[in-house]
C-alpha cells in the first residue's frame, strides 16, 4: 500500500481504492488504533476481484513517426533525419491472430472470468487496421470484448473507428507533445512532417461520428512546461472535453537518446498541477493516482493477463515488447523459464531513466497535489449539486 502525507491528511492508495485518514491517526510516524481500525474497515488492501482477462496485442510494431524519445528506438536518428531505427518489424496476420485465440481460451478458464479487455497496441497499430478489427472480432467467440488502444491518431479515420467500435472498441489513448510547433519538431512523421494539425482534426472528426472516448497524454518536457496550461485550454476549444481523459505524462530519457527530461523538482510539481486545474476547470475528466498492479504484468506468466508481440512472443510488460532478451515465452508453447529480473513490470525502465529517490519524490508529491486537487474539485461540484 501507498502512504502519502498530505494537506488534508494522510492518503492510502491500495489495490481496492484510495482513503484519507486524518492527521490526528498519526502518531510518532504510526498509525494509532483507531486509524487501523477505520483503515482495516475500508478494505483496500485487496482488490476487487478479478472479472475479466487482460490482453496487449502489437498489431504492427512499426511506426509513421519517428518520436526521439520512444523506448522502441534502437538508437538516435542521424542528423536532419527524422527516422530513428527501431525494434524489429513484425506484422499481426490471420494465423498468428488464431493462434493467440487458442493461447488465450484456457487462461481465461483457469482464471474463471468470461470477459476480456484488448488493449490494441504497436508501433503503430493502425498500420495494420485489418488485424486490429479481425482481432477483436475473432476474440468475441471467446466472451464479450472490450478494447482501447493507443495510437498516435495520424491514421485515426472516422470510417476506422466506427469499424472497430462495431467489434469492441470503446477508447483510444492519444498522446500530444506541446502546442504545435513543439508538437511538430518532436511527434513528426518518419519524413519530417508535423502531426499536430492532423490529430486533432482527426480527433474532432472521430468524436462526431462515434461514441469513442479519447485519453489525450500530454507528453511533458523541459520545453513544454511552461505552455502546459495554455496546452490544456487550446484543446478544450478543438475537442469534447467532456468525452476525454487528460493526462500529463513527463517525457523519460530511455536508453540516454533524448536530453529534453524534466529535472523532477518541486516547482514542476506546481505547474503540472496548474494544468490539472486548468483541465477540470474545461470539463476533461482527470483520473485519481491508484495503488493497484497492472493486469497485464502485475502477475506472472498469464494469470490476469498477457502482452503479445505481432509474431507471437510473449513480453512481460509493453515496455519490453520487441526487445531483444526480454521474451518469456510464445503463444504456442506458453511461458518459460526465464531469469526473474527478465520480468519488468510497467514503469521500470522509467524509473531506471532517473534517480529512483528523485523519481519517487516527484511522483508523491504529484500524486498527493493531484489528490488534494481532485478532493476539492470532487466537494466543489457535490456543493453545487445539492443546491
């Protein structure tokens, strides 16, 4: 469980949900009787039980851009090019799709749930928009699908998302790297060319043809900082905010390729919060910090989920997808003995790109600034519902 002292007490986010205590529990650093007692009664220190099975499926492990930053470059662009090597190409087809079909049929029965979540994955999976579809629709004879995905939004038609809303899809994930011109010099396509422009077209066109909710992760670097809360109120006039999640996500120097990273202090705290304000404050939905594993590699070897590469391979987390010595297994013959320190939970890498004193006091003092903020954004509207 995670234990953060805040302003307005003392918060505990567990895998079954978040509570406040106040400061008066406390006492010399331990909690008092009486805190242990409302503590224990919250029940947070389990989480729900499990309902559904967790699958990460690469439908293309190429990418149309060509982001400096991304952990599946294999190394820098050379100079004036904008198309960085990358992890090893490989394509989700039909076979391999009915292959992950029968690899997932009796996980799914040894963990007694009937429904699956699909998060579409690359690359790029929108490279290959027939698999993404075919996926979804081959995996409903298993149980009823839900999917998200994550794409860059460049390929994202309106006729595509209605395709695979039709099978399943419920949400995409976006990501943005500032306001435009800063956008454009980083998340360019693999020619050169800026996206920004593209995206939120292709956002606003997809918004009126479906149901489709969007996570837009704004991408923060040093850079960026300062045009964080003008960033947050420019997309509240080009998109639905009411229909989208808002996330700011500093940027990480994975494998020492990109030096624009955040120095993690406690001024950047008090901007990335000014954003945060400024997306409620617009109607974005923002979500609480949690304390809950990951279904896809919280547990080992496919007991709440799996990450499945476009050929088949299995990788323990999506940060490891593609990279060479990281693999556990294949959908044909499952998982296999591996040294324990090959299984990276998400969030590893990220935390081996800083400090892990300075990574940790910077996402707490975000996490409890987030809480506090979305405590008395939460009080605020239940005052003005009840008149």
């Amino acid at each position: 469980m995670r234990i953060i002292e805040g302003k307005s007490g003392v918060w505990h986010l567990g895998p079954g949900g978040t509570v406040l205590l106040p400061h008066r529990y406390y006492r010399g650093g331990r909690l008092t009787e009486e805190g242990a007692r409302e503590l224990e009664q919250a029940d947070i220190a389990q989480g729900s039980p499990r309902d559904r099975y967790n699958l990460t499926v690469v439908t293309s492990t190429a990418c149309n851009l060509g982001c400096p930053y991304c952990f599946q470059n294999t190394d820098a662009a050379q100079p004036g090019r904008f198309d960085p090597p990358r992890i090893d190409k490989q394509v989700l087809d039909g076979p391999t799709i009915d292959r992950i079909v029968e690899f997932t049929r009796p996980r799914m029965e040894q963990a007694a749930v009937r429904r699956l979540f699909v998060l579409l994955f690359g690359g790029e999976p929108l490279l290959n928009p027939w698999a993404c579809r075919e996926l979804l629709v081959r995996l409903a004879a298993l149980g009823p699908v839900t999917a998200s995905m994550v794409s860059n939004g460049v390929l994202l038609t309106p006729r595509k998302a209605e395709r695979l809303e039709e099978a399943g899809l419920r949400s995409v994930q976006i990501t943005l790297d500032g306001p435009k011109d800063l956008h454009d010099s980083l998340r360019a396509t693999r020619a050169g060319r800026g996206t920004y422009e593209s995206i939120l077209d292709n956002i606003t066109a997809v918004q009126a043809a479906t149901r489709l909710r969007f996570g837009l992760r704004l991408n923060t670097t040093a850079e960026g900082l300062p045009h964080l809360e003008g960033l947050v109120r420019s997309l509240a006039e080009r998109v639905d905010p009411s229909r989208c999640t808002l996330d700011i996500a500093p940027v990480l120097n994975y494998a020492g390729m990109f030096d624009g990273v955040l120095d993690r202090s406690g001024g950047e705290v008090e901007t990335i919060l000014a954003a945060y304000t400024a997306a409620l404050e617009a109607g974005f939905t923002v979500g609480w910090p949690g304390g809950g594993s990951c279904g896809f590699c919280g547990e080992q070897d496919g007991a709440s989920g799996a990450v499945i590469n476009a050929d088949g391979t299995l990788y323990s987390c999506w940060e490891t997808i593609g990279k060479p010595g990281y693999e556990v297994g294949d959908i044909d013959t499952g998982y296999r003995a591996y040294p324990q320190d090959r299984w990276v939970s998400c969030g590893e890498f990220a935390k081996r790109s800083t400090t892990r004193a300075a990574s940790q006091a910077f996402e707490d003092a975000l996490s409890v600034g987030l809480l506090e903020l979305l405590r008395a954004h939460k009080r605020r509207a239940e005052a003005v519902a009840a008149g």
